[in-house]
C-alpha cells in the first residue's frame, strides 16, 4: 500500500516528476559512461592491435635517433627467444598522380605470400592476382574508393629511382594491417621488387615477430632489447601507453560529473521545494491521524529513493546507449576498429550506478524533508509558511570563512594536485552560497532606490520583495550558480582555442615525417615560393632525478618559439649540459634549479638552470629545452618539422614541397590547416561537454520556473489583499515584472563575477589532471554569453504573471 502511495504521488505530479528524474538521469549518465568508457576503448585498442597484427606479438625497428631508417636483418640477434615466424618490411615513399594533384604514398614491401596466410592482409578482390608479380599492388578498399580505383587499373607513382606504373591487383578488406585506415595511403608491393628498385637488398623498416604460444612476451622484449642496442622494441598487443590518455578521459568526466551534480543539487531542491510545498498540508493531515514525523519522513525518503532508482536505470540505459558518442568524443572510432566493437556491461557499475543515484537524491532532499517535519501539524494543515529571508550572521560568517579557506588551499595547493583543487572549488561554491541572503539584500536595496526614482512606486515594491523572500533568494542562487559554472567553462573553451593559435603561428607550411639529417633538406630553400626554412627538433627523454624517472619531451632552442616561451630569458645562453624545463611540471614533481638531472639511455647529465612555459606547445607541459648543437650532436640531427615561410600561394608551395621530397614518409600541412585539425581534436569532447551543460543550463531555467511558482503559491493571498486595497493588476504585474528583472540582474552579476574566480579553481583542476591551459580570453564574450543568458532568463517571468492574470480574488481572499 505504501509503494502504491508514493507512485500515485509521482504520477499526480508528472511534470515536476519527469524533471526531477531527467535531472538525476543526465547524472547517472555521466558517471555510468565515467564508470564504462575506459573499458571500452581497452577493448577498442585491443581489438585494433589484435586485428592489425594477429598472432604477432613484437616488432623492432632502428631507434629514431640513430638516422638509420632501414637495418640489416642478418644481423639482428634473437637469441633467447623462441621465434615461430618472422615476417620483413620494407618502405618506399613516392608520389601517386590522382585528379587533385600528387598524393603521398607508401609503397610497403613484403613476402606477401607470408602476409596473406598469417591474415595481416584479407583480400577482398584478387581476380588474377599473383603474389609474385612485381607491376601488381594491393590496394585497401578505402583506397580503392576514395580513389576510384578497381581491379586492373594502373597508378602512377613518381619515385627516387625515377617514375613507376603499377596495376591493381587486388584489394584487401578492412582486416590486418588496413585494420585501422588512418591517413596514410600504401601499396602492398613485393618486398624483392622493393630490395631491387631501391638498391636495399636484405634490408628492413621493421621486423615483426611471432613467438611460440608459451612464451612470456615482456621477458621476450628485455631480452632482445639487450641483445640488439640501438633498436626499438615494442610490443604489438600492448595497452600501457593508452593509459594516460584513459585516465585524463575519466578526470575529464569525473569534473563534468561534479559539476552537473552541483547544478543539479540546486535544481531538484528548487522543484522538491515546490512539490513538497503543495502538498504541506497532505502531511498535516497525516500527522493529525496518528502518523509519527518518522513515518512521514519515511515516505517522503521512499518516494525520493524512486525517484532516484528510476534515474538510475534511465542513466545507465542510456549510457549504453549512447557510450558510442562518447567514445567519439574522446577517440576517434573509426580508425580504433568497428563500432560493433565494446566492452561487455560491466554489472557492478550498473549497481553502483543506481545506487549513487538513489543516495544523490535524498541527500539532496533530505534537508528539505527535515524542515517540513518540523512545522507544527496546525501550520501544515493550514499550510502556514516562513517564507520571510533572514541574514543569519552565522551563515554570513561561515561564507566569508569558506572563500577565505577556498583562496588559502588554492594558494598553498603549489603542485597542482587534485583533491586540494576539487576541494576548492566546492568549498568555494559552498561559501558563496552563504553570502548571497547579505548580497542579494544589498544590492536589493540599491535597486530599489534606483527603481523608485525612474519607475515609480509598483517598481521600487518588486525590488524591495527580493531581500525578503526566500523563494527569490533561492532563484538568485540557482542563478549564480548556474551562471558561474556555465560561464567558467566558456572561459576555459575560449582558452583552449586561443592556445591551438599560438601554437601554429610560427610559420606558413609545417612538414612532418622528415627521415634525413637537416642538412640534407637545404635544397628546400630553393624551391619557389619558399622565403624560409626553419627547423623544429624533438626527442622523447628519460631523466632521472635522485632515483625518480620522468619522461619528458626534450626540444632544443635559442629563442622562444613554437610556443615555448622563455622565461629567464636563458635560451640564447644555454651551454652544454644545461637545461631549462617547463615551471608547471618543475612544481609538479619537485624540480629545483640547480638539480640535475640524468638521461638514463645515454648517461648524459643536465644541470637545471630556468623555466620555460609550454602550455602553448602541449597541456601537458612535460617539456624540457637544451641547446641545439648540443642537441643535434648527443639526441639527432634529423629534423621533427619543418617550418616553412612563404609569400605565395600556400597550396601551389605545398604541391612544390611534396615533389622535393617525394622519397620520404612526409605529411605536409598549412597553418589554418593546423588550427582546424587542432580544434577539430578537441571538437568531439568540448561538443559533448556542452550537451552536457546545455542540459543542465535547461534544467536551471526550469529551475527557476519553480522557484517563482513557488514564490507565487506562498504570497498570492498577499498579492489578492494588496490587489484588494491598493493595486491594480496592471501595477501587481508591473511589481512582479521588475522583481523578477531584479532577480536575475543581481544572479547575473553575482554569477558573471564569481566566475572569475572559479575559473582559476578549474583552472586548477585541469592542470591536476596534466591538462594546462592559459587562461586567454576576451572579456567582451563572456559579458555577451552573461547577457544572453539573462535575456533567456527573463522569458521565465511570463509564468508568474499569467497566473496573477488568472487568479480568482474571492477564491483566494476567502477563509480556508
């Protein structure tokens, strides 16, 4: 019986239960695709390496560093391990004529009878194909329609060794090495053909390596690694350096996760307050034939823990349902494999999922709950309300205390770490919360000042309502907070957009992919349309500190640039053997000028002696800058980008660059280029962050409806009498009007200021979690996404005035 009360509660007040349950749901979305994601891109990672390379378990290749793009396989020593199959490849770049002018492409050589029958190559199509053939390629079905190419159609490639024409002889599945289609347009040659052509008889790119099925794949790597210096071996299957990414992806959740919490804390108390408001006297009468204040609170609790589990199941079905999104966001799928690709659902978070929900909402009415069980029952039976605002100077002093904790932890919280800055910001939130009764009647009384002088006696009784009522105090809240939050995520996009400009504004044309010393590419400099060159090197290091490793990002430099700024001005100083590292990740791991630090692989030792910031070349700031003869002596001459400047037509230099350098593996793009990919990376996940927030922003304003329905049902006898006395309705809608108007300025100006500040504090949090951005960005936006909001805002006042329109005097001046 009681369950059948409480869902005929729920079903009684549909409207405002579908709101509080769209509100819990957005929620346990968000912590059910948290709980799950990182399951699903494992088995999206897994699922492409073990596609791509089948039974293979290792490859090695020569280190980057020693220049040497191919090796001789005889000499490779594997000894110690027990190899079943061994599978060569060889490299050579040209360029392939299409109708847009010519296309970088690889023509990867192998023993292709070997790669069809370990499956690293499915064909699709092979009418007449012939493993043997030197004039035949295969071709990936991406390839083929891109393209447009079908079986027996040749294709020109310009070459080192002078122009080329193949035909297609076959075209592969999306299985194997095509597994993951990526960028990179390659022809499946004959690695005897490529040996002959390029003069590289017996050489390799890379080997590949099955081990025998019992074989321990990490002792395997350490023994080959030992046996051949100067080679990188990894393994084929392994998901370690996918975890860093994982685990920023879930700090990136797990900040949206509290801060939908945090609106929506303040949006279901609004419409908790307003349901539980109309039926006060629903619990008198309860009470009044023998029901304990537990009992009644019991029921309240049981109904809100539906509410909660109703969530819950929503959240979690549609976080199965929509994870692919999410996956999208963080991960680009369709090079990670099949979408039909997912981890299994893992039941213990679907538990812990409803449960958090559950517990989410009645911690969050619980409070309210309590306040109504302590009304005596004469004032629930006749729904007698305190809906006087009172400053409590408790409250007051506990606010400013709160803040001044709130800039104390984010001043002493000097290496960025997490739980500090989370702390922050929710105590900083808390604290504000506290001061808007005080504020709010502050800034209500200049308004009220200002309204009597320009719009009379109705305006200046709206503004003074404000300070006085506890319904519009906590509209103001809701707004701050809202605001505050919605607008310090805007802060941070806006940041985050401006430091992919800096990033690129160093040049016209940048050229990735570069496989010969700089001094071989001098010849770049004559090429038309070319004003300069300039080249970027960079090499990822181990250093060791006292017994702590870090792994950084090492680029030498003699003046700030690529958006690595120099902040002692030491770079055009920097002798052998010293070392300017990044501030951010100096702090981070307690790094002093004056420690020194050794390169593990090479014993090199460097002496620390500046900072520099490269929030504009990585978030990750884990960048360290030394000399650049020295560099290019110890670390390599070969070049990571080239940066080229030009005066004439970018897309007719890029077409020039790419025939200079048809033999290499390049990847040549434009400045505006850089800056569109660099947003379209990030696109994915600031799109699902705003869903995210446009969601919350919604449920806000309905929010906000409540808290004016509520403030309407408290005080309609008092705007009857007034009505009765005094006012027409014209005057009372006037009054409404600018109370309201009232409203929403002091919430806008609270919210636009405070997010100033939380800024800073999420600001905090994301270099917590290895995400810096510099905080760059135009006032003037911000004031304009404030004011849009505020204009969105005040379509909420239609609702309060349409029902002073329909309000019935005599039905409501009447005794009860």
């Amino acid at each position: 019986m009681l369950f059948k009360h409480v869902l005929k509660n729920i079903w009684e007040n549909k409207f405002r239960s579908i709101l509080i349950i769209v509100s819990l749901t957005l929620s346990s979305m968000v912590l059910f695709v948290n709980l799950g994601i990182k399951d699903d891109m494992t088995a999206k990672f897994e699922s492409l390496m073990q596609g791509a390379y089948q039974q293979y378990d290792i490859s090695i290749m020569p280190e980057s560093s020693t220049g040497q793009a191919v090796f001789d396989t005889s000499k490779l020593n594997l000894s110690g391990i027990h190899v079943q199959n061994e599978l060569d490849e060889l490299d050579v770049y040209g360029l392939m004529d299409t109708t847009q002018g010519g296309v970088t492409v690889g023509l990867d050589g192998f023993d292709r009878d070997l790669l069809l029958k370990t499956n690293l190559c499915v064909l699709k199509e092979s009418q007449g194909f012939d493993v043997n053939s030197s004039s035949q390629v295969i071709i990936s079905q991406a390839i083929s329609t891109a393209y447009n190419l079908h079986i027996g159609d040749p294709i020109k490639v310009t070459t080192t060794w002078g122009p080329e024409e193949f035909t297609v002889g076959a075209i592969a599945e999306a299985a194997g090495l095509y597994a993951a289609p990526g960028d990179s347009i390659t022809l499946m040659v004959s690695k005897h053909y490529l040996e002959e052509k390029s003069d590289q008889s017996g050489l390799s790119y890379r080997t590949y390596i099955d081990l025998e099925k019992s074989s321990d794949v990490a002792a395997a790597m350490s023994t080959l690694s030992a046996n051949n210096p100067g080679y990188t071996v990894e393994s084929l299957h392994d998901t370690a350096s996918f975890q860093q990414y994982m685990t920023r992806c879930n700090s990136i959740l797990l900040i949206m996760l509290m801060l939908v919490v945090i609106l929506n804390f303040y949006v279901v108390s609004s419409i908790t307050k307003l349901l539980l408001a109309v039926r006060i006297p629903v619990v008198g009468t309860f009470r009044s034939i023998g029901a304990t204040k537990k009992q009644v609170n019991g029921i309240l609790l049981l109904e809100n823990a539906v509410y909660g589990c109703i969530g819950g199941v929503l959240g979690v079905a549609l976080g199965i349902a929509g994870h692919g999104q999410a996956l999208k966001a963080f991960m680009n799928t369709s090079y990670y494999g099949p979408d039909s690709v997912k981890a299994p659902v893992n039941i213990l978070h679907v538990i812990a999922v409803i449960a958090f929900c559950v517990l989410l909402q009645i911690v969050i009415t619980s409070g309210i709950i309590r306040k109504v069980s302590r009304m005596p029952i004469k004032d629930t039976l006749f729904n007698v309300q305190n809906v006087v605002q009172r400053i409590s100077r408790r409250k007051t002093i506990l606010g400013a205390a709160l803040l001044l904790v709130s800039i104390a932890i984010h001043i002493l919280n000097v290496k960025y770490s997490l739980l500090p800055a989370v702390l922050s910001f929710g105590v900083a939130i808390a604290g504000a919360v506290c001061l808007v009764p005080l504020v709010t009647r502050i800034l209500s009384k200049g308004l009220a000042f200002i309204n009597q002088k320009i719009f009379g006696n109705a305006a200046e009784l709206g503004a003074k309502n404000i300070s006085y009522s506890k319904s519009i105090t906590s509209s103001v809240v809701l707004v701050m907070v809202a605001l505050s939050v919605l607008l310090s995520m805007y802060i941070l996009t806006l940041s985050s957009a401006s430091v992919f400009k800096s990033g690129t504004s160093d040049s016209d044309i940048q050229i990735w992919g570069v496989q010969k010393p700089y001094t071989e590419d001098a010849f770049l400099e004559k090429v038309e349309g070319v004003t300069s060159v300039h080249y970027s090197f960079f090499a990822s290091v181990s250093l060791n500190d006292s017994g702590k490793v870090f792994d950084l990002g090492m680029v030498p430099l003699e003046k700030t640039q690529f958006g690595i700024l120099d902040l002692n001005s030491l770079m055009p100083k920097l002798k052998d053997n010293e070392l300017l590292i990044d501030k951010y990740f100096a702090v981070r791991n307690n790094i002093h000028i004056g420690d020194e630090l050794t390169q593990t692989d090479k014993n090199l030792t460097f002496k620390v002696v500046g900072y520099v910031d490269s929030s504009a070349y990585t978030p990750s700031r884990n960048i360290c800058v030394i000399s650049v003869p020295y560099f290019v002596q110890n670390e390599s001459n070969i070049p990571e980008t080239i940066h080229i400047v030009s005066s004439q037509d970018l897309k007719t230099v890029k077409e020039r660059l790419k025939v200079a350098l048809a033999g290499q593996n390049i990847y040549i793009q434009t400045t505006a280029e850089g800056i569109a990919s660099s947003n379209q990376n990030v696109h994915g996940i600031m799109m699902l962050v705003w869903v995210m927030f446009g969601c919350a922003g919604l449920l806000a304003v309905i929010g906000l409806v409540n808290n004016q329905m509520i403030g309407f049902l408290q005080r309609r006898k008092e705007y009857v009498v007034l009505y009765s006395v005094s006012m027409s309705k014209a005057q009372l809608q006037g009054m409404i009007f600018f109370q309201v108007l009232g409203t929403f300025v002091i919430g806008t100006i609270l919210g636009t200021g405070f997010s100033l500040w939380l800024k800073d504090l999420l600001d905090d949090i994301m270099f917590a979690i290895g995400m810096c951005l510099p905080m760059n960005f135009a006032m003037g936006s911000v004031i304009l996404a404030a004011l849009g909001v505020f204009a969105l805002l005040m379509l909420t006042v239609l609702s309060p005035m349409r029902h002073l329109a329909k309000m019935n005097v005599v039905d409501e001046i009447k005794y009860e």
